[in-house]
C-alpha cells in the first residue's frame, strides 16, 4: 500500500499521465525532506528514496535551496505534501574527533 503523504486530487496535480512527479513520488516510496546543516544560511529540500538517496523532485532536477525552514515547508505544500521528513546535520563531532552521533531526524506536519 503506498504512503498516502499528501492530497492527491487537486486538479493543478495532474499531469499527461495522471499524476505529477511529486504524487508519483508517494508510489515509488520516496519521502519528501528537508535537510538543514549546522550554522548554514540555507535549507536543501528534495526527496529521499527507500535506498536512502537524497535527489530533487524529479530525475532532471537538483534538489531546491531555500533561505528558510518556513520557505521550505511553503515550497513542498505548494505540491500538495502535508508531511516531511527534517534532518539536521553537524560536523562537529568529527571535527572534534568524537564519535558522530548520527543526525536529528524529526517528521514534521506541513
């Protein structure tokens, strides 16, 4: 049963094949997310698939930069996701020479 991570029945959704790139997204189990990195100005935000690779919204597209979490989740909820995955990343750990703690994974209500 695929993830029903958003609203698929707007009539801007549709395309020549019925679905867009981001519902078609939902059948091949990806997950819309967003990743911030400690102490950067921006956000990346794309799709993670079930081997956990991190890409834009379609084969042909990098992922999209924005300035702002709030930016980002306006950014997906303009193609009619309502939830996302947010993961935090720092470099800290390893530049100290610590173990890496893995990063901040949180999934979040657009």
């Amino acid at each position: 049963m695929p993830n029903m991570n958003k609203v698929i029945h707007h009539p801007k959704a549709a395309s020549q094949h019925g679905l867009n790139t981001f519902e078609q997204s939902v059948y091949n189990d990806s997950q819309p997310t967003i990743i911030g990195v400690a102490d950067s100005t921006h956000y990346l935000v794309g799709l993670v698939d079930a081997d956990n690779n991190f890409s834009g919204q379609t084969a042909d597209k990098a992922c999209a930069v924005v300035n702002s979490l709030a930016e980002a989740k306006t950014l997906l909820r303009s193609h009619y996701y309502s939830r996302a995955n947010v993961v935090y990343q720092t470099a800290y750990d390893e530049m100290c020479g610590l173990a890496a703690n893995g990063h901040y994974h949180e999934s979040i209500k657009l």
